[in-house]
C-alpha cells in the first residue's frame, strides 16, 4: 500500500531572498526601523494639506478680489475727493459689520486669528461654522469701508476655520486621523490663508506655527503647514501672479554703523508697540465688559476711525491716508518723498485708527497697520536721525520690529519683511532691529490669548488615551440635591477636587470643595448644589491623548475634565490625578522593560 511521504517541517527551506541566512537574520530589525520610521503617519497629509491648501487659497482669491479689486478702490478715491464723506462711510460699514456679527454669530467678540489662538489652545481646534459667513461679510465690512485693518485676519480665520472642518469630512471618509490632528488641520489652514493673502508661503508657515505662543511654535504642524502654504499661495498666484506684494528695491549695502542704528530703532520701535498693545488689550476688556449692543459699539468706533482719516487729510492732503487695508501706502511711503512729520502723522493717527478699529471689535487683525507703522516712523528715523539716503533699509526695520513687538512673532517679522518687500539684502540689520524690539517689548501682546511655551513635552503622554485612563466610576452630584444631600451620597475615603453635576442623567456643571467651603455649614441643608455649582465645565474627547488632556486643564485651570456621549450623558471623568498616575505607571512599566535580559538574535 502506498503511503504519502512525511513531511518533516524543519526541512522545509525558505525560498526567494529569505534563502540567504544573513537575510532572514536582520530582517526583523528592517521591519522594526521602518516601523519607527512611519510611526508618525506623516504621508497622510500629502494629500489632505493640499487639498485644504487649494481651497483656502480659493477662498484668499475670492477675499482679495472683493476687497482690493471691487470695494476698496472707489471708495478711497471717493475718501481723497471728499475727506467728509470719510466718517458716514466708515459709520455705516462698521454698522454693517456689527448688526451681522451681533444676530448671526454665537459670540460677536470672537473672531479672527483671536478665535483661531483660543481654539487651538481651549477647544481641541474646533470652529463652529455657522457663523463661517458672516464673520467672513463682517471682515468685508470691517476693511472694505475703511477700517485700519487688513486682510490677513479673514484669511487666517477662513483657513484655520476650513481645516477643522475638513478634519470632520476627512474622518467621515473613512481617513485615519487622531483627535490632535484637528488642531495640526487648524495652523495649518491659517498658514494656508496667510501664505496666500501676502503671497508669501514661508511667511504664512512662520506664523501660523509661531501664532499660539509668545515664545515658543506649534511644531507638530510644520510639514502639513508647508505643504497647505505653497498649495495656497499657488492657487493665488494663478489668478492674480506671485510677484512680491510690497516690492522695493534693497541694493543699499549696509555699513556696521548702520547696524548700530538699527538696534536703536528696534529699542525705540519696542517701546512704542509695548504701551500700545497694552492699551489695545485694555480697550479691548472695557469694550466686550460693556453692555451697549455690539452694533452700536461698532458704529462709534467707525465714526473714531474715520475722524481720524479725516483728520490726517486735512493737515496733510494728498493721497496717503491711514485706512483701510492700505496696500497703497507701502509704495507711497517707500517711494515718495514725504516729511518726518507728515510720517510721524500717519503713523500716530494709524494707531489710533487701529485701536478704534480692532478695539471696538472689528473683524480682522492689524499685522498690516503695525507693518506700515513701522515703515513709516522707519522711514522719518532715517531722515531725521540718521540722516542718510538708505530710507528703505530703516523702513524693512522699522516694519520688522513692530511687527516682533506687536505680536510676539520675531521670526515671521523677518520672513515677512524679506519675502513681502524684495528686501532679501536687509536680513540681518532686519534681525537685530526685531530682536531688540520683541525683548523690549517684553511679553506685551496685541493677542490676549497667546500663551507661554507647554515646557517639555512628556513622550509617553502622547501615547496614552484618555478612554484608557479616565476613571468610568463616578460620584456625581444632582443638580437639586442638597449639599447636605450630596455629603450622605458621596464616600468620605476618596475624596476629589471637584464633582460633576448631574440633571436628568446630562452634565450640568461641576461642584468643587473651594465654592463648598463658601457655604456656612448651618446652610448646607437648604442649598442646592445647582446654586453653587460652577455652570461651564470642560469637555475631552476619549480618544485624545493625556497630552491634549494635559492641555485643555492647563489651559482652563479646572480640577476635572468630563467625556460624554453624543447625547449628552456622562461616560467618565479625568484628573490632573489620574493623568499622573498614568504616567507613574508607564514610567514603572519602563523600568521593568530595562530591567529585563534584551532577546538574543537568531
């Protein structure tokens, strides 16, 4: 009887290249490299960045045409004719601008690159897009009457606005990306906007990653940011070119005196910005605290502003006028001859302008007013003190030093001042003149909502997620518990920082041992957790990494964050606690890892 052969497994021999012995014995550690090569999943956003890129770049075009094609023109050549029509006409666009942010925004005090900071920093990156078009209009509004502003605040907002956004449709598609990819989407949609708006893409990089701290970068953003910026800036460039947006020549040779001098003027750029981002935060809080309607904020502020277009007009007619998004001025500055005091006019009735603008909540940021502020008094630096014909080096000065002082972003003013203008020959008097003006500006920031530097980042806290360390057995309270209640209810031999309150089975707030301890014992059985209980509380989303979580509890100094259902329910909590606890436990796991015999090779 014939049986089948045997088969032996050990005989059985690899074939193809695996045949070689040295092969198959480093092939684990191949595959372990390239594991760690890839870990990060960085070729994802070679297609999303620039298809975010592509559309933010549309919609910059669309901006730009609106505003410096179609509405801006007319209207100043109207504001040069006839310097009286210039208060009506800005009265009625910041009326405009403060009727549609007033009844078709949730919040008509947050907008802008303001709007993009606090999301990234507070709210995971998520934009509310129902009032993506009216903020837009109310931008429109704002500029195109006449508003000391430019146009990089709707772009920065439109940008960082479409890649949150798209991150919701991406992941609807079935695309692989992380809760912290919304905010790596938001930068990089603002770097995007900015990129296009000043054609310029490195610029637009710059910022958008240096935007969120005074001294410190979003990092993780910078490849999509890239990609997203020259995608966007390409878009542009097809319908309106790519040449620089404030050419001028820079062919002057700089002597090592002129360094000198341009440290001077930084300092004194410096001092200027420091009082006068402190008087705009100022004016800012007294604005939003004030209970008169938005609208009505608006129009006093547009009346403001126009009074002083108007007033610089009459001392000084011509056609140089501090209002608007003032592209036209870069040249009429650089390239005309003008005196020190006609400059040093403009460039204090340009504050002023910026402050009644921006300060009574106008829809857009003052990256240009500070810029050509700083040209100006640049310009009558040159003229008055140094004496010398090299205007335009003490101009890319001046612009790149207001810039750093005002809005805590030294690399983006030098980037900015080169790619912008031509003026790639002042790089370096450039970098002192914005050096010394962000150091002595100190951390005064036109932005209220910039942040210092996270400190050092802890790697295994970007591993973890927040479903796998959020505590899922929780004392809660009811909303119209008594505190005496809530005493009985809640076990004396864990006892927490805070407490989630709970109406009909949905969060409500959170109760803390601070506003217990406010409450007289002797009271305790007659008031409601609901009268002392804190209404805003913070949410996280479980598949967030403890570093995001780490985050949003810095940023909002609560005890607790809350992770709930799409309806509203509470799924569990999570501690400053319980995020050390995890921590201490994947440093324990480490130490085991290290302390065990390593695999010997095959």
């Amino acid at each position: 009887m014939n049986s089948s052969p045997e088969i032996h497994h050990d005989a059985i021999q690899p074939s193809g290249l695996w045949r070689y012995p040295i092969l198959r014995r480093y092939r684990f550690l191949v595959h372990r490299d390239l594991a760690a090569t890839y870990s990060r999943d960085l070729h994802k956003w070679i297609i999303i960045a620039p298809v975010m890129g592509g559309i933010v770049g549309l919609l910059t075009t669309l901006l730009v045409k609106v505003i410096l094609q179609w509405i801006w023109p007319p209207l100043l050549r109207l504001y040069i004719a006839h310097p009286m029509a210039i208060i009506p006409g800005l009265a009625a666009g910041f009326l405009v601008a403060g009727l549609l942010m007033q009844y078709f925004t949730a919040n008509p005090n947050e907008h802008s690159t303001e709007e993009i900071i606090v999301s990234y920093h507070e709210r995971q990156a998520a934009i509310r897009m129902r009032g993506f078009v009216p903020k837009l209009l109310a931008a429109v509004a704002t500029v195109g009457s006449g508003g000391s502003a430019a146009l990089e605040g709707p772009s920065i907002y439109g940008g960082g606005a479409i890649g949150s956004w798209l991150w919701g449709r991406f992941r609807r598609m079935g695309v692989k990306l992380e809760p912290r990819d919304r905010r790596i989407l938001l930068i990089s949609g603002a770097a995007a906007g900015m990129s296009a708006v000043f054609r310029a893409p490195l610029t637009g990089v710059i910022f958008a990653l240096e935007m969120p701290y005074k001294d410190d970068m979003a990092h993780e953003a910078l490849m999509p940011a890239l990609l997203a910026s020259v995608t966007a800036f390409a878009t542009l460039a097809s319908f309106m070119g790519a040449q620089p947006l404030f050419n001028f020549a820079a062919s002057h040779t700089y002597t090592r005196q002129d360094l000198l001098w341009a440290a001077l003027l930084g300092a004194g750029c410096g001092l200027i910005t420091m009082p006068f981002t402190i008087t705009f935060r100022h004016l800012r809080e007294f604005v939003v605290r004030h209970r008169a309607p938005h609208w009505l904020k608006m129009t006093v502020g547009g009346v403001l502003t126009g009074l002083c277009g108007w007033a610089f007009l009459l001392l000084f007619p011509g056609h140089l006028v501090p209002l608007g998004p003032n592209y036209e001025a870069v040249p009429l500055i650089l390239q005309h001859a003008h005196t020190s005091l006609e400059l040093v006019a403009f460039a204090v009735l340009k504050l002023l302008a910026t402050l009644f603008s921006l300060g009574v909540g106008g829809v857009s940021a003052m990256f240009v007013p500070l810029f050509l502020t700083g040209g100006a008094l640049g310009t009558a630096f040159a003229q008055s003190v140094v004496h010398t014909g090299a205007l335009n080096l003490f101009a890319a000065v001046g612009m790149a030093a207001f810039i750093a002082a005002g809005y805590k972003t030294p690399l983006t003013a030098v980037v900015f001042v080169a790619e912008a203008t031509g003026g790639h020959a002042y790089i370096i008097p450039v970098l002192i003149g914005a050096a010394v003006a962000y150091a002595i500006s100190g951390q005064a920031s036109a932005s209220g909502d910039q942040r210092l530097h996270e400190g050092v980042t802890v790697e295994e806290l970007t591993k973890i997620r927040v479903r796998d360390v959020m505590r899922r057995h929780i004392t809660a309270a009811g909303a119209d518990w008594t505190l005496a209640q809530w005493a009985e209810a809640t076990p004396r031999q864990d006892p927490h920082a805070a407490y989630p309150v709970l109406d009909n089975g949905r969060v409500v707030g959170t109760l803390t041992l601070s506003a217990l301890s406010r409450v007289m014992p002797g009271q305790w059985s007659t008031t409601r957790v609901r009268a002392v209980m804190n209404p805003s509380w913070t949410q996280v989303d479980p598949d967030s990494t403890l570093q995001d979580a780490l985050r949003l509890l810095m940023a909002h100094e609560k005890h607790l964050l809350v992770i709930v259902s799409p309806a509203g329910a509470l799924q569990g909590i999570l501690s400053q606690t319980d995020i050390l606890a995890a921590l201490n436990a994947a440093g324990d796991r480490d130490e085991m890892r290290a302390e065990e015999p390593a695999p010997e090779l095959p």
